[in-house]
C-alpha cells in the first residue's frame, strides 16, 4: 500500500450549499482524485444503476424482520446460529458484507475485503472492444477472500484471477490454504537459489552453464527453445499436490492445486506455477509467491479471529444517508457515519466501492455578513483510495475562507484530530478497528 498520507482538498468555489451539502461534498471527494478508477468492471459501471424501490417496512434487519428471518430458516436450513447473524447478534470481526433479512440466498454469506495482488506474469484483463484502446485493457490482479456461507462451520479462502468471471478460480479450505502457503514458501526458496556459473559437461548445445543443484530435467540437444527448462518436482512422491475438498471432482477424482518451480535456462529469474489439475495456471515471481504465502497467513490468523457479538446490525439511531436509514459501516471504520442499505447491497457488486465518511468538525466563519463554515470530514473510498483523507469544504464561501485566530485554532485542532484518526486506524487493522467498534 502506499505510504501514509493525507489529502487535503480545500473547495474554494462553492456557493449557494444546502442540505444537500453532503452530496456535493462526496462528488468533490472523487472528482480532486482523478487516478480513481471508474470501475473494475466496466459492463457493470456502464449499467446506471437502476432505481432502487424504497423498503416496504419491515424487511429492514433487526427488529420486526426478525420473524421474516426464522421463516428463511425453515425454507433454507440454516442453523439458528447462522440465521441470528442476519437478525443481528453477532458477526465475524472480518465480514464487511452487511446483512439484511430480505437478502437473496446468494447473498448470505459473510465476505472479507478483498486482498488484492497485481500479477506481473499474467496478461491483462480484456475488457471488450467497446472500450477506446487506452481504456481496452486492464492490469490482472489476484484477489484473494474469505468466504463463509451463513450455514457453514468455518471460512473458506478463494482465489479469483479474473474480475470478470464471477466464479472462483480456487476454493481452499482454511488447512488447504496454510499447505499452500508452506508450498509457496518452500518453491520461493528453491526459486532463489542463485544458478551456478560454471560452464555445463555434455549438455546440449544450447546449454552454456550447469543446472540449479534441484533440476533433474534430461535436457535435450533438440528440446524447442520454450522446453528449455530447469524443472523438478517440487516435493517427491505428490507431496506437492494439495487436493480441493470444497470443489466437485471430475470422474471421481478432485480438483487439484500443484506448486512447481521451473526456470528457463535464458530466464533472469525463476517462476513458480500453481497449477490446478493439470488445465489452468497461475504463474508468480518469487516476491509474488511470498506476497501470497503472507495474504494467505494473514487472512487465516483473521478467520480465527472471535466473532463481534457487541455489534448490533440494525439501522443507526436516527441517522439517515440519502434519505434513507443508515446501517453501521460494514467495514467497521469506527470513524464512518454509516451507509444506506441500497448503498451496501450495491457495494457487493465489483466496481461499486463504499465510500466511507465521517465529519469530524465544523468550524464557523464569516464572509463579510454571511456566516459560512468550515465543514472537514473522514473520507475513504474501498479499494481504490484505502488510506483515508481529510477533506475540507468551505460552505457559504466564493473564495478562500477568512479565517481569525480562533478558526485557525479551531482548524488546525480538527485537521489534528483527523490526522489522530488516520493514524490510529491503519489499514487492514481488522482487530483495532474491531476494539474500537
Ligand atoms: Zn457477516
Ligand atoms: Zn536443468
Ligand atoms: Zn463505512
């Protein structure tokens, strides 16, 4: 992630604000970050997003929905457990999902924040020849996430190599993914050893330095150029092949994960593949490999984490967002006034990051006779600006606020709490986030 900071954006130029300030102040928020990206995916920010009928009463989670909940129970089998996480008891401290009682099946389930790793060795991402040729295309990304459907017993862990495929590529259990960070970990070492200098003894012709010590290819005088491999199982007898047990199998066998090494012989570094059943791969850098062993570690000392039984799921007291009763953020920014259920039920869907805000102060001034204020705000959005910044909206003003003393000390004292906020709250700090909710 890229280094702590904060961004200031100042408006100078607003006039005439309302109660719709806050709006306006969210379009501002993204327009001073033009690397936003419009979208991941781009058929789905292509789509306006349709009208969203208000709630009938009384399908909102918690509450009076309560019974709507038992009633899915007995249609869908889920455990009472399970089902009292939507009625709002209690929730993995790493679900970011949300919950709401009228929720399609599909949809109940609880769901990390995705980690998300850009791979140097895939191609990129086609996005369609709608697109102009700057916009065709954009950088592969692995995501990798915790999952746990509301009837299951513990998480599972997907990988996605490809946005636009709603379908994992790969889902492990928790001890299928911890063997595939100790593969990662061990093929990372072997892909760091350094490759020998001395000249070869009745190698092929093409082969100018001696093996790594851990190849035992027969290399061959007429091996085409891209068979010039180094390669070697990475552990003997299949100990390198992890078998998925969340996955269908094929006539009777299962889907299969297998780390290897190879390195061609004109190649500045070694690659490690993981291959699932012998069809489709992915092919990592060594950093690449140890990044993933890390995320993978990382995600499963946060699956274990306690579930958060302080945290009701039910609207907040009396706060709405776009006129519609806010819930509590999914993410646990503790910081975060809350989201409107349309806005997390289409936070689900990629391309469609939550935009997370929080005022930290208001600072009153004038402007002549006009009264204006200062208005500075926590705002992040999911993805694709993680670090929060601060943002600082002059109301009232048509031009740079003039500040006295007392508003400079006013000002100066929120930008400081702000930045405490930032500070205290690093990403990814799901258990500080957790404690502090
Ligand atoms: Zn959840
Ligand atoms: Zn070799
Ligand atoms: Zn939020």
């Amino acid at each position: 992630m890229s280094a702590l900071k904060a961004v200031v954006a100042v408006t100078l130029a607003l006039a005439d604000l309302d109660a719709n300030s806050r709006a306006v102040q969210g379009a501002h928020s993204m327009a001073v970050h033009p690397h936003v990206p419009q979208s991941a995916t781009p058929a789905v920010s292509e789509q306006p997003s349709p009208p969203r009928p208000r709630c009938p009463a009384g399908t909102e989670a918690g509450g009076e929905p309560r019974r709507a909940a038992l009633l899915a129970l007995d249609v869908n089998g889920l455990s009472p457990e399970a089902a009292s996480v939507a009625g709002g008891v209690g929730d993995p401290v790493w679900c970011v999902h949300g919950h709401f009682d009228d929720d399609r099946l599909v949809d109940r389930r609880h769901q990390a924040d995705p980690v998300m790793m850009r791979l140097s060795m895939a191609d990129a991402v086609d996005c369609g020849e709608q697109f102009e040729r700057s916009r065709r295309w954009e950088p592969a990304f692995l995501t990798v996430r915790l999952v746990q459907r509301l009837n299951e017993i513990r998480p599972a862990i997907t990988l996605q190599r490809d946005v636009t495929v709603s379908e994992p590529w790969v889902t492990c259990s928790v001890a299928e993914a911890e063997r595939l960070a100790d593969l990662l970990l061990t093929a990372t070492e072997r892909a760091e050893v350094p490759m020998p200098t001395e000249g070869v003894v009745d190698g092929p012709f093409w082969q100018k330095t001696a093996c790594p010590p851990w190849c035992t290819s027969r290399h061959q005088a007429d091996d085409a150029y891209a068979d010039r491999v180094h390669h070697a199982d990475l552990l003997p007898d299949g100990k390198a092949v992890i078998d998925l047990v969340l996955e269908q199998a094929t006539e009777g066998r299962p889907e299969q994960l297998e780390v290897t090494v190879a390195r061609h012989y004109r190649s500045t570094t070694a690659v490690i593949h993981v291959i699932k059943s012998e069809q489709t791969e992915l092919q990592l850098t060594p950093s690449e490999a140890r990044t993933l062993a890390a995320h993978l570690r990382q995600l499963l000392r946060t699956a274990s984490l306690p579930a958060d039984p302080s945290r009701l799921w039910k609207p907040l007291d009396g706060v709405t967002v776009g006129g519609q009763p806010a819930f509590p953020c999914p993410h646990r920014r503790p910081w975060c006034r809350g989201h409107s259920k349309s806005e997390i039920v289409e936070s689900r869907q990629p391309g469609n990051p939550l935009m997370h805000s929080g005022s930290v102060a208001s600072v009153p001034f004038t402007i002549g006779n006009s009264p204006g204020s200062i208005d500075i705000s926590l705002d992040t959005i999911d993805g694709h600006q993680p670090q929060p910044f601060a943002y600082l909206q002059v109301v009232g003003g048509d031009g740079g606020g003039e500040l006295d003393v007392t508003a400079i000390d006013h000002t100066i004292a929120a930008l400081q709490l702000a930045k405490k906020l930032i500070l205290d709250n690093p990403v990814g700090s799901v258990k500080l986030t957790a404690d502090l909710g």
